[in-house]
C-alpha cells in the first residue's frame, strides 16, 4: 500500500512538470529550478552523446518520467523533451490544456519569456512524449 501511495504521489508531481517552459534557460537556472521545485527528479550524468548538448533528469527508479533539456552552443535550452508511461496521458493532457492554448489535436502553444513554443504529444509504442520547442518560423 505504501508503494502504490508513493507511486501515486510521484506520479502528481511529475505530471506538475508539465507545464514549465525552460526554453531560453542556462543549465545553472535549470538545475536550480528543478532541485528548489522537483525534488524527486534524478539528474543522470551517464548518459553522454558526442552530437548534443543536454541535461537529462528521471524519476530514479519507478522509471516512469525521462526529460532532456537540449542546449545550444551558447548553453540555453533549445529543446525540450519528455517521455512518460501511457498511464500518465490523462493527466499530462489535462495539465497542458489548463496551462497552454491547444492548437489542434495534441497539439498547444505558449509564449514565454518572448520565446513562441509549440508543444507537441506523440504517442510511440512503450511511451509518449512531450515535446516544447520555439515555433518555427516560414521565411
């Protein structure tokens, strides 16, 4: 009983993250963000790929919650990335249309520090994710 309370209470808290657009933000505000508001979150330092720059946080071991904040050059969050268990959609859904405007379906928008983000929910196989990226722009 106690698993499934702590279950249940990580996964409220995780659903929260939702709605925070970190785009524009230095790893050092991340970071401090995250372990003032979410402490639950696990940075994971062993992951390393040679073409990106990122910060990626879990939920440590209930495995249901993996995000990746992608850096540019110049260190601020370009991209960011979440992917959760399909048992969280209801409420990560709920959460993005209380917090953005929906676009269409699965599909929201956000301005946030004078950056214009879209995001996006993809539903794949084991998981979903959540993508919030700046809106690309027609030149």
């Amino acid at each position: 009983m106690k698993t499934v309370l702590i279950n249940i209470i990580i996964l409220f808290l995780t659903v929260n993250l939702s709605g925070q657009n970190l785009l524009g933000y230095k790893p050092n505000k991340i970071e401090k963000y995250l372990s003032s508001n979410y402490k639950y979150l696990v940075k994971d330092s062993n992951s390393k790929n040679e073409y990106y720059k990122y910060l990626k946080y879990t939920d440590g071991t209930s495995g249901t919650t993996t995000i990746y904040f992608f850096l540019s050059d110049d260190n601020k969050c370009t991209r960011i990335k979440r992917m959760h268990v399909h048992s969280m959609k209801d409420e990560v859904i709920e959460e993005l249309d209380s917090l953005y405007t929906r676009k269409g379906e699965n599909t929201w928008s956000d301005r946030h520090k004078g950056i214009q983000a879209v995001i996006k929910l993809v539903n794949e196989e084991w998981f979903f994710t959540v993508t919030i990226e700046p809106e690309k722009r027609n030149e």
